[in-house]
C-alpha cells in the first residue's frame, strides 16, 4: 500500500512539472545543422548550472535525434537536417514531441517542436506525357481522362490549378474526390479530321500555391485514326527458307510484307504468328510485328524435328486482316558427342592373368546422320590395354600382356571415342583398374648385415637395435613378420640373449651383458611374410657388447695381506732416483677404462718420494739422510681413465735402515701402531653408543619428573582437605600490667566450594573465640564425622612399639606437644600428650604436605611416610587440629570440645620470621636453593 502511494505520488509531482513545463517552438523545414530551435533553458527558467547537475536530456519515442541540447549554454540545436514531407508527409501540422528529463530531483518538461512547410517542391506528373488515339469519327463531349500531378507539401503550397494549352479543341475539368485530390478530365469540343490534321499535341500545367509558384508540366499526343475500309495484302502467300540446327537465337529466317491501302492507323499492319498452331512450335520462333521479321526465339535440333510449317498473319488496326505460310526446313550439323555406355567392367585384375583378358565392353553411339554418326575408339599411350571392335557399335578393353602389380599397382584408363564431323566432337570414359597381388616376392632386408652395439651391465628388456624389411607385395602378402631364428651360443640358446619382437623388428636384450665374458655374439634373423605360401628371407645380426667401466683396478703388487707386515727396504745411502718398489695394477675393462695412473696420495714425508704416474714406480726424490725416520708409509692410488673413474688404494710400508734388527725393530711398531689404532676406533664408538643412551635416559627422567609433579599438583588443588600455614606468633601490648596478652592469628581450612562461606575470629581479653557462620558448619562438621570414622578405624588396630632409638627431635616435633618429652613406654591408648607451648620453629612445606596426607588417609600416610610419622606418636591430626602460634588446641572428639589451655608459653623465644602465605595453585613456583635449604 505505501509503495503504491509513493507512485502516486511522483506521478502527481511529475504531471504537475510536465503541466507547467510545455514549451512550444515552431521552425521551417530543412534548417541547416546546428541551428537554433530554440533557449530552453531560458523559456523553462532553468540556470545552466541546473541543466548539467541534473544532467538533462531529450528523450524522443523514435531512434532518429532531430534536435539536441546544448548543457552548456542550454540551446535546442539541429542534429539532423529535416524534411516535413518524410516526417508527415501530408498530415499538418507536423511537430515532434520532445521530453527534457532531469534528474536530482527528477524533472519532466515537454517540449514541441512544430516543422513548417516551405515551397521546396513543385507538382510533378507520373508519366513524362500522355498518348491517345482518338478516331475521327469521335463525337464533341467525349472526355479522356488524364493522370494528376502530385505536390507533396501542405497547405497553400500545395498543388491548386491545372491549365491546358491550346484549348480550340479540348478544355479541362476538374473533379474533388473524397481524399481531397482532384482528378482531371480531357473534354473533346470540336470533332476531328483526320485529313485536315493527322494528330494534337496539347501541354498540361500543373500549379501550387507557394510563393514563389512552383509548376509541372507534361504534353498530351492525340492521333486522330482513321476509318478502316480496306484490309492488308502480303506480297507472296508461301515463304519458304532453311535454318542450321545450330542457329543462335535471335537470328533472322526471313520477312514477310503486306499493304494497306487506308491510311493513318488503318494503314499500319501488325504480323502475328497464328494462334492455331502448336505452341511448343510457336514459342520457336517471334515475329516482329511491325516489319515482318521472323526470326529464331530457341533452339531447333534436327535429331528431333527437320521441317516447320508457320502461319502468320496480318492486321491492321481497323481489325481487318490476311493469312500467308512460311517454311523452314532444319539442316544437320554435327552438333551430338558420341555416347559412351558402359555394359561391362571390371575394377580389379589379378596380376597373374593372361593377354587378351576383357576388361570392360562399351556400347557408343551418336544420333547425327552421315560422317557426323560415325565414331572410333581409342585409348590412352604406354599402358598394357587395347581396344577393338566387333561391330559398328560394340568395343571391348582387353590386356596387351601379363601385368604386375609391383610394377604398377593401379591404371587410369581413359577410352575416348570420336565421330567424323568437322569439326569432330569426342566423348570419353574412364577405368580405374586395380592389380590384385600374388605373393611373388619374398621380403628384403634393408642391409645385408646389420651390427647392433649395447653396452654392458643393461637394464634386461632394454632395446638394442632394429631391423627392417619390406616385401614389394600388398597388404597380407606385404605384412613382414621376424622370428629370431634358434641357434646356440657358448652352448646357450640365443633366445636367452636377446628377443625380437614379430612386428617391429626391434630387438630387445633379455638379460644384462657382461664385457669381460662376452664381447660380441651373432644372432639370424628371419623376415616372413603373410602371403600363402609364405615367402622368407634371413640376415645376420652381430651384436657387440660395449665395455664400460664398472671394474676398479686390482694391485697385483704389493699385496695387500691382513695378518703380516711387509715393507721395503731403502738403505740410507740411497741416492736420488732409487727405485724403491713398483707398484703392479691391472684393469679388467678395456680401452680407456683400462688406461691406468698413479698418484701419492699420502705419505710420512712427501719430499722424499714419488711415484710414476703410468709406470708406479716408486723411487726416492732426493738423498736419504739420518735425519729421515725409519718408518715410512706411503698411500698410493691407482685410478682407472673411465667416466666415471674408479680407483684402488694400496698401503706401502718403507723401512729406511742399514740393518735388520733396526728393521724388525721398526715392523714390531708397525703391528702396534695399527693394533692402537683399531682399539682407538672400537672406544671411540663404545663412548659415543654411552653418552647417546645416558642423554636419552636423562630426558625420559625430566619428562617424567615434570608430568609427576603436574599431576600432583592438579591433585591437591582440586582436593577438599584443609590447608594449615603456619603463623608465627603476634604479642600485643593491651596496656595491661603484669601480662601480655597473645594476639593470634587463625586460618581457617576450608573445601573449594566453600568460598561463599564467612568465618570470623575475635580475640578479646585473652579468650580464644571461634565464631563461624551456619553455612561453615556444615562443612567443619563433614571434617568431623570423617576423622571420627578414621578414629574409630585406628582404634580397632592393635599397632606395634616403635623403635627405641628413634624419636621426634625437639625442633621437629609438631604442635604444643612438642614442648615436652614422649614417654618411651606410651601404648597405643597414649594418644597425644597436650601442648605445653608454642611451636619452635614454624612447619616445613613438607611437614604440611604431610600433615594434610595423614588427615586423608592415616593408614597410607603410615605406609607412605615410615615409622617417623606413626599416628601412634605423632600429634593426632585426626580428631585435633592445631592453631599454629596458639597453645589451644581444638579437638574434633564431642566431649572434648573445649579448648585446652596450655601451658605458659617459654620467657625466651629466638626471633622468628613471619613465613610466607601459603601457595595456591595459581601462585605456585618453584623454590630457590635459598628456600629449599
């Protein structure tokens, strides 16, 4: 409902801009582009600034943008040039309906542009003149009528008067018709006379009313006929001619004449072609009505018809007419290509067939008569095929000699046939024939011998090389298939050695090639066909196995033993160039990876010697003096020229030294040295296996540490038992002579649900008063009951004496009871002796930890903690619980609720320091060594 009135509403807001925004202009037609209509923003009372906000622009209900607007200087220009006559052709007046839409707010104004009509065009005749045949016997009073002009501008400019000159014989009438126009009648008012005056020509003006005046004009012929008395005469009454078949259209056959002895349109004759006849033979051929020309109107063909018998005839234009025949005899031309008719083939031909073998029989015919009928046969150069004859009509194709398909598998045939006309026509067909194949021909082999290389140590199934054959056959007889042919080699089959594969010749290694046994082996390979019978042929393949260097160097010299020592001996007067040793590799690969070098790649002084890089000899550098150690190892590398390249290591031991026991000496350290060394790496991986298993154990250990004491910590937060802090105690001075009375300062042990409770204490005039609320109660007395059950537990239990040489020392002993000595004899009934004073010292951590174990659970604290925290002999923290800093002592027993007054506490107490508040979970830390200690 809202949506429909807020339409309403800016409909009424738009109808009342648009009532009060029509602006009306008026322009004549074909103003030049870019004239003013008009300022619109002038007449609507619109600022420019207005005008661009609002972003203004025309609207019009047709594509075609007449007039524009200007934002910038708010005129209405002309876009496109006007014509009033193609806007409104005659309706008036001719206006266009604009609309000027503004946005922000939005604003409808119409605008209407009136297009005046300008004298731009005069009246105008349909036809360029007007022909009549009027006969003399005509009678005054009769009226011809006439075409009217037409003016398509409006208003007075359009057409208003017609005027005909001369008028002694004719005068115009005009007549109003319903549409507005007026029609034009020709009135005859003087009869006529053909010998005075054979024809009239009047002139029709047409006027409008424009200013200046336009006009048209058109002339009117008049023939004046005469009366027919005589009728027309054709100078011969049979015509007689020829045609060629071949006669284009439009050529002349031959012309009749007649004479009419009248005169004027009486006189004139008009030929026809008479209508009786057949009108297929008619459409033939056309007269020329006025001169008597026949001539050809299509083609005539002598195959179908020779001879034409025309009737024509000859009128004048008074209706009087004669009759005369033409004939036309058809000549024959050669105009027809023989025809080829095809009564027998064959597309195929085997290759094996004989000469003489019929292909296709051919029926040719041509319809033209004499030379033009008679027709040969012939076929195309430098193939094997004939043509002959046995009759006028009637060839055969035939072979000439035995054909082979791998010579030429197809053949085109063309027999063209001609007749004997000048000048000659041909006709042609075409054979395609196709040489089926025999299986003549055995494959071949592009090589006569194929050699294939792979190198060793190949993946099996790795393709080595491929062979090919092709076979001159087609299709199953050409399809080459190769079989490996079975042979033996070092007495194993081949087949074990390579494969091939039937239809791709490639040949495929199935198993890996080792240079060092076998360095080439020949394999015979067969290439068959498909034909039947099949045809073969073979070709040998030698396959060459490539060497490569997958073999390290062997040292032949010196050997290299495990157990003994052997070193070469260089006396110490050996002078430069001395050949100590040689060293002696070999190289089971070939070539290049065979090619072998030597290198020092260690030595105790390298200064000393050298080695060959191709022969390895090793031979002293300089002179050997005293100064030069005795032992002497030396590491030379013997390294192959393979890529990549392998090596081997060998250890030489060189013993500088004149004498044998200084040798033996010197090998003894040699064993020694290397047993040192072995020993050296065994305990240097036995400590590396310890430290890595103690560095692993010590992390289980911490891990393990650390999720204990979470999970002891998350247990007595979330425990219900009371925590006791300690609190040393607090003197007072009340102003009271004689006595200092104890201020006391109590902690109350609640659950974690009894945070809501409210506990107060007051302490007057040395009376020790607990006051609780109602809401506590109940939770003290839950603590009540349970120490009351346990009680009755540890009651039932007969317990053992504790050891004799154990006791509580004085400063660890808990409550006021420590004060004073336990009797060593005390049963179990004992119970806990009452305080006689105050703590000594303030509870440890752990005594706490302790205490409040032994409340949840006496029997597993005793279990837990040993004999020291017995409930036996220590306080009885199950029915008592004991206010540090205090000597009373509140018991949980009912007949022993009243607080016991303890004994006075000690004149001299050392200094005590007030201890920090007890650690809730969330405050929790760990203790420094300071506070641990």
């Amino acid at each position: 409902m809202s949506s429909f009135m807020r339409y309403s509403v800016l409909f009424l807001i738009v109808v009342f801009h648009s009532a009060q925004g029509q602006v009306s202009y008026s322009i004549p037609e074909e103003m030049a582009k870019g004239s003013m209509v008009g300022n619109i923003a002038q007449d609507l009372g619109l600022d420019l600034q207005r005008l661009k906000s609002g972003k203004a622009r025309i609207f019009t209900r047709d594509s075609t943008e007449y007039i524009e607007l200007n934002r910038n200087t708010g005129l209405l220009l002309i876009r496109e040039k006007m014509d009033r006559e193609s806007l409104c052709a005659k309706t008036t007046p001719c206006a266009l309906h604009l609309q000027i839409i503004l946005e922000n707010p939005m604003e409808l104004y119409t605008v209407t542009v009136e297009v005046t009509d300008i004298n731009d065009n005069a009246p105008t005749f349909q036809k360029k003149d007007f022909r009549f045949e009027i006969s003399e016997s005509a009678v005054p009073g009769a009226s011809f009528m006439l075409g009217g002009a037409f003016d398509p501008d409006a208003g007075q400019n359009a057409l208003q008067s017609y005027s005909l000159k001369p008028t002694d014989k004719f005068r115009l009438e005009l007549h109003n018709q319903e549409d507005g126009t007026k029609s034009v009648e020709m009135i005859l008012q003087k009869p006529l006379d053909r010998e005075t005056q054979s024809s009239l020509t009047l002139l029709l003006e047409a006027f409008d009313g424009g200013d200046p005046v336009l006009s048209g004009t058109v002339q009117i012929h008049i023939t004046v006929l005469d009366i027919n008395d005589n009728a027309p005469v054709f100078t011969q009454k049979i015509y007689k001619t020829t045609i060629a078949e071949n006669e284009a259209k439009g050529a002349i056959l031959t012309v009749v004449s007649a004479s009419d002895e009248d005169e004027g349109s009486n006189s004139v004759v008009t030929y026809y072609i008479s209508d009786t006849m057949d009108s297929n033979v008619a459409d033939l051929f056309l007269i020329n009505e006025e001169n008597g020309e026949l001539s050809l109107n299509g083609q005539v063909d002598y195959e179908n018809v020779n001879h034409y018998e025309l009737n024509i005839q000859a009128k004048d234009q008074g209706g009087l007419s004669n009759a005369c025949k033409v004939l036309i005899d058809v000549l024959d031309i050669n105009d027809n290509s023989p025809s080829v008719s095809v009564l027998s083939s064959s597309h195929s031909l085997s290759e094996g067939s004989k000469s003489g073998t019929v292909v296709a029989m051919l029926n040719v015919d041509d319809i033209d008569s004499g030379l033009n009928g008679q027709v040969h046969c012939v076929i195309n150069d430098d193939i094997p095929f004939t043509i002959t004859s046995s009759s006028n009509s009637f060839f055969s194709l035939q072979t000439e000699q035995e054909l082979d398909r791998e010579e030429k598998a197809e053949y085109n045939i063309t027999v063209i046939c001609t007749d004997e006309g000048v000048p000659a026509l041909s006709s042609s067909v075409s054979f395609r024939v196709q040489i089926t194949d025999v299986n003549d021909n055995a494959p071949i082999f592009e090589k006569r011998h194929y050699e294939a290389c792979i190198v060793e140590n190949n993946t099996p199934g790795v393709s080595i090389s491929n062979v090919k054959a092709s076979d001159a056959d087609w299709n199953q007889n050409a399809r080459v298939s190769y079989i490996l042919e079975d042979s033996t080699f070092n007495g194993v089959s081949v087949s074990s050695y390579v494969s091939i594969h039937p239809d791709s010749g490639v040949i495929t290694a199935m198993r890996s090639f080792d240079y060092e046994q076998l360095k080439d082996f020949n394999i015979q390979v067969k290439a068959q066909d498909g034909g039947s019978p099949p045809l073969s042929s073979n070709v040998t393949v030698k396959i060459i196995i490539q060497d490569q260097n997958d073999n390290a160097p062997q040292v032949l010299y010196p050997v290299q033993t495990g157990g003994s020592v052997v070193a070469e001996i260089v006396p110490r007067s050996a002078d430069v160039g001395y050949l100590v040793t040689k060293v002696v590799a070999v190289d089971v690969d070939s070539g290049q990876n065979a090619w072998l070098s030597y290198k020092l790649q260690k030595a105790t002084d390298r200064a000393l010697f050298e080695v060959g890089l191709q022969n390895g000899e090793i031979r002293t550098v300089r002179q050997v003096t005293d100064k030069d150690t005795v032992k002497q190892k030396l590491t030379v590398v013997v390294e192959d020229n393979g890529q990549p390249s392998r090596l081997a290591v060998v250890n030489i031991n060189v013993a500088v030294a004149d004498s044998f026991p200084e040798i033996l000496y010197e090998l003894t350290d040699f064993t020694h040295e290397r047993e040192q060394n072995d020993n050296l790496t065994f305990y240097l991986v036995l400590a590396l296996a310890a430290v890595s298993f103690l560095f692993i154990t010590c992390v289980v250990v911490i891990i393990s540490v650390k999720v204990y004491k979470w999970r002891q910590s998350r247990i007595f937060y979330q425990s219900n038992l009371p925590v006791i802090p300690y609190y040393p105690p607090n003197y007072t001075d009340t102003g009271v002579t004689g006595t200092l009375p104890h201020g006391y300062n109590y902690e109350v042990c609640m659950t974690t649900d009894s945070r809501k409770s409210d506990c107060k204490f007051s302490t007057l005039g040395g009376q020790n008063i607990l006051v609780m609320d109602p809401s506590f109660t109940e939770t003290m007395q839950r603590v009540v009951n349970e120490n009351n059950v346990l009680e009755g537990e540890y009651s039932t239990q007969s317990q053992k004496p504790p050891n004799p040489d154990w006791r509580f020392p004085p400063n660890q002993r808990p409550g006021p009871s420590g004060a004073g000595a336990h009797p060593d004899g005390a049963g179990p009934g004992a119970g806990v002796i009452a305080g006689t004073g105050p703590w000594p010292n303030p509870p440890t951590e752990a005594e706490q930890l302790q205490a409040l174990m032994a409340a949840a659970n006496a029997s597993e604290a005793t279990a837990t903690l040993g004999p020291r925290y017995n409930p036996q002999y220590g306080p009885d923290y199950r029915q008592n619980v004991y206010i540090p800093g205090s000597t009373a002592t509140l018991t949980a027993n009912p007949q022993q609720q009243v607080l016991q007054q303890a004994l006075p506490p000690p004149q001299a107490l050392p200094p005590t320091e007030a201890p920090k508040a007890a650690q809730t979970p969330a405050s929790k830390k760990k203790p420094t060594k300071k506070d641990k200690k």
